[in-house]
C-alpha cells in the first residue's frame, strides 16, 4: 500500500530548507544537511522533493522575485515622488518581506547556482537605475560606483536581517531602523551628486 505523503512533514522539509539555503547558500547546502534539520531521513526528504533543484524551485519560486520587483518598484517610486502613498508603499515591501523572511534573503544573497543567482546584481542595477533616471543630468563613472556600492550594501544589509532576526516584529524594529538611518544618507548622496552635474554638467 502506497504511503500517503503528510502535508506537516512537507512543511517542516520546506522550513529546513529555507534555513539551511539562508544559513549555508544553495551550493553549501545539501539533501541530507536539510533532512537532519527537518528532524527526518534524507530518504523521506526525496519522497516529497525529488531533488535540490525542486526543492529550492519550491521555497523559492520565480514569482517571489518578480513580486519583489513590483513592491520594490512602488516604493521608490513613491519615495521619488514624495507620493502620499509613501507609508503605505514602504508598509507592503515591509509587510512581503517579514511573510517571507528567509526566502527573500535567500534571494537577495545565498542563490548562488541557481535559476536566480543574477538576482542579486539585478536587485542592485534595479534600484540605480531609478535614480539614476531622477538625477538632473547624467551621472559620472565615480556617481554610479557610489549608487552601486550604496545600494549593494542595503542588498545585503535588508538580506541578514531578514535571515538573523528572532521573529518578525525583530525584523520588522530592525528594517525600520535601517531605513530611519539609509534615506537621510541616499538623500545626502544624491545632494551631492546633483551638485556636481550642476557646477560641471556631463553632455550626452
């Protein structure tokens, strides 16, 4: 008689999984690492997902990355905008993250080997190029290695607090504080590089 698969075991592999791509990185991690965390035989482990590369495809699908790309598009939108809609822009990519706190640091920093291991390089160009876009001119090598560096560091910055916070109002105190420090220094950056392409305007 076949056994029947039990949807408890199905989410206890799915949230070791995620805990070991979050701690170890895809390419560090492995069937039988997730089984010993799952509190469970590697065997059973392939019972429900017949490979890594299913498993991952599962805890990490490619809608999440393209929803992150709509909530993140919002945001800096509304921020760019000085939208009324900025609280509630910054609340739903808050809310998105803190629902799916290790798969979304999975994707920021740990897909290596992966289909959305460019992810993270993507995440970092996606938000140079918005402000790149509201700068009064065009940006000099040296502006856009700062927006690169900048932004690469919130990538990994957002990616280990959502992977070492002890819950999700921790995380939740933890983003918030990051952005209360981050924007005043983008808004300080962006000062400056706007005052460069004023005094010495770069021409197409």
């Amino acid at each position: 008689m076949a056994q029947v698969l039990k949807e408890a075991v199905r989410a206890r592999i799915r949230a070791a999984a995620l805990r070991c791509f979050a701690d170890q990185g895809y390419a560090g991690t492995s069937m039988a690492g997730i089984a010993a965390v799952a509190g469970t035989a590697p065997g059973n482990v392939y019972r429900y997902f017949p490979s890594k590369e299913a498993l991952f495809a599962e805890v990490v699908p490619p809608e999440l990355a393209a929803r992150h790309d709509e909530l993140l598009d919002g945001r800096i939108a509304a921020l760019a905008e000085g939208s009324a809609n900025r609280s509630a822009a910054a609340a739903e990519l808050l809310d998105f993250w803190l629902a799916h706190r290790l798969a979304v640091s999975v994707l920021l920093d740990r897909a290596e080997g992966t289909p959305v291991a460019g992810y993270p390089a993507a995440f970092v160009q996606r938000l140079v190029d918005h402000t790149v876009r509201a700068l009064p001119g065009t940006p000099r090598p040296v502006h856009r290695d700062l927006l690169h560096l900048v932004f690469d560091n919130t990538r990994r910055a957002v990616a280990r607090i959502l992977s070492t916070a002890t819950d999700a109002e921790h995380a939740r105190a933890l983003v918030t504080g990051f952005w209360s420090y981050q924007l005043p220094g983008l808004d300080g950056l962006l000062a400056g590089i706007a005052a460069d392409l004023s005094a010495d305007p770069v021409r197409e």
